[in-house]
C-alpha cells in the first residue's frame, strides 16, 4: 500500500490537526480515498471510566479516533469537537491514529498498582474500523493486556477482528475475554446507506460464526433500533434469526438515541432518505437524545418474545448491569444468571394509545 504524506509534525503542515500535540505526520492513501490518517504519538492508552457510570467496565482504551465506517447515528461523533473538527464529514474522513498505543499501555499496565480491571475496546470508534488492516494496533493491545492478566472485551463492526480470533482464543485461556459484535442494521440497502463503510451484515454474521466455532460465547449488540426503520416484527424476526443460526448466544437491544453532534448528521440523512419520517423523530427527541420510555417500553414487548423463541439470551441496554461479570468462552460453566444476561422479563401489553407514539 501506497502512502502519501501530507503533513508532518516540522514543516508547513495544514490546518487539519496543525499544532496537534504529538502529531507525527498526516497521510493518504488511493485505498481510502477522502480519508486522512493523522498519526500521532499517545502520552497515555488507558482511559478511567467515573465510577458514577453505569458502564460494565473500568477503563477504555481507544487506538482510533474518527471512523471510517461513518455510521451516521454514531455516538461519538461530537468528540471530534475537540480537535477542532466537526462531527459529521471530519469524522467520517479525518482519523487519528495513536500509533504507539499498544507500548504506553504496555507501560501502564506493568505499574505495581495496576489491579487487572476489566478493559474495554471499541467504547468509542471502532478498534477494527478499515485502518487496523494497515496499522495492525490491536495485536499489540490483546498481548499487552494478556501478559498482565487483564480480562477484556471488544465491541466491532469490524471483521477484521477474524484475523485476531486464533490470539484472542490463546489469551482467553488464561484470561476472560469477552466478544460482541454489533449488527443493528438487517437490511442490505438500508445498511449501506447508514453505515456505508462497514461490512456487509452477512460478512459480519460469518465473523460471529467463526467466533462462535473457536469457543467464544458471542454477543450481538442490536443497537441502534430504529422507529419506522428496523423496529418491525418482520426485521427483528430475521436478525433474530440470523444472529442465532450464526451460532450468538446472546443479545443486548437498544432503541436509537442522538445526542448532539450525531442528532444534527443524523437529521440530515433523513432528510435525504427518508424524510416522511424526519417530523416524527424531531418530535420524538425533541426533549431528549433518548427514545420516550413508552417506545422503549413497546419495543421491549415486542422484541422480548422473539428472542425467548429463538433461546438468545437477551437484554435492554436500559437494564444492563453496571456490575456485569466478565463473559467469556462456554466451557467456564457460568450460567446466563451468573453473566447478568438472562433473558428480560416479559412485560404487559402496551395501551393501544402507546402502540402508535411512534
């Protein structure tokens, strides 16, 4: 691969990312056109998470900042904010890549006062968006947590996580490893038009399945659902479906939320795709980034039955529990009440007034 170097950390440089701190050099390659990669040297990798979050984990790490998968409804779009650049095209197209992550958080994990928490990967831009081909970051990140004992977990898009599955089975013989896959979206047109630079769904399922085959107990995360687009009970039916016949023991659902920097994108692609719906979903968030309790409430009623029916164990991103154990392979003998993942309990009937909020 050929890589053009646009910028570096002495000369003229440009104004994406100028005056960044530890930035190395900006690059751009045929293979990702529009994209540029900003390279940067990393002062640390492990991120806290406040102890007041609800999160089932303690720290992060986040090789990546920007994606190219260019979810619209992505959640971390406004943190580009604070590198001067916007939440929406800079986002999808400006990375920065911490490309000695995986030696500072060697270093950080080899500190006497480091108690081998659980950390997290892919809590905010995909460790396996498309540049990990070419940066290859994560097998360091896995090694560097492996040789301190370090149970973890991994959230992608990306199936560029198959090329590290033979080292994750390896680690997870001595440490719990945790991995889950989000696929929200069951609907070719409608994936490639919200998320146009992820893997197909059916690429993605084929990666849970050859998870699934080396032991792993997989989670799918079915989030975002989204109102009038991917909350019928036909589509939740065939993912559901789909996500058990790729061997998933488990799923965790959520209905869309937008906070701001994400709501604005967002918006704009339904205006140009759907905007039938645009004055519905205005109204919907327009006190909060998140769905009313009601809708949440009727799609958990819906949902909650397929997914006893296809024997997922499932829960809402509403109840998910902030001291969630580890999940790992199967062979640990834990039982869905150990994990904190049985499955919801079913609910009453919506009122025929809260079946058409939406």
């Amino acid at each position: 691969m050929r890589w053009n170097e646009t910028s570096d950390a002495t000369g003229a440089g440009s104004p994406v990312l100028f005056g960044t701190k530890g930035l190395i050099r900006s690059v751009r390659t045929p293979e990702f056109s529009g994209i540029t990669f900003h390279e940067v040297l990393a002062k640390s990798a492990l991120n806290s998470v406040p102890r007041s979050s609800s999160m089932p984990f303690s720290w992060t790490v986040n090789p990546y900042r920007g994606c190219s998968h260019a979810c619209v409804y992505c959640f971390a779009r406004n943190t580009h904010r604070y590198l001067d650049l916007d939440s929406g095209t800079d986002f999808d197209r400006q990375v920065v890549v911490k490309v000695n992550v995986a030696e500072v958080l060697a270093a950080e994990l080899a500190r006497p006062k480091w108690a081998r928490d659980h950390v997290a990967l892919g809590t905010n831009t995909d460790p396996y968006q498309r540049a990990e081909g070419r940066y290859c970051l994560m097998p360091g990140i896995i090694t560097a947590l492996a040789e301190q004992s370090t149970p973890m977990s991994i959230l992608t898009k990306g199936t560029l996580l198959r090329r590290d599955l033979p080292l994750l089975a390896r680690v997870a013989e001595d440490a719990p490893v945790e991995i889950s896959m989000s696929i929200a979206v069951h609907d070719d047109a409608l994936q490639q038009s919200i998320e146009p630079g992820t893997p197909t769904t059916k690429a993605r399922l084929a990666t849970v399945r050859a998870a699934a085959e080396l032991g792993f107990d997989v989670t799918v995360f079915m989030m975002p659902i989204m109102p009038k687009l991917t909350d019928s009970r036909d589509h939740l039916e065939s993912a559901l479906r789909a996500i058990k016949d790729a061997g998933a023991a488990r799923v965790v659902y959520g209905a869309l939320h937008l906070r701001p920097g994400a709501r604005e994108w967002f918006f704009e692609w339904l205006e140009r795709e759907h905007p039938e719906l645009l004055p519905r979903y205005r109204t919907m968030y327009a006190q909060s980034s998140y769905a009313s309790k009601e809708y949440r409430r009727w799609l958990g009623e819906r949902i909650n039955p397929l997914i006893d029916r296809f024997g997922l164990r499932g829960r809402s991103d509403d109840d998910y529990p902030a001291t969630s154990r580890m999940r790992g392979r199967p062979d640990s003998n834990r039982n869905p009440q150990q994990t904190g993942l049985q499955a919801a309990p079913a609910q009453q009937l919506a009122s025929p007034a809260q079946q058409t909020l939406f």
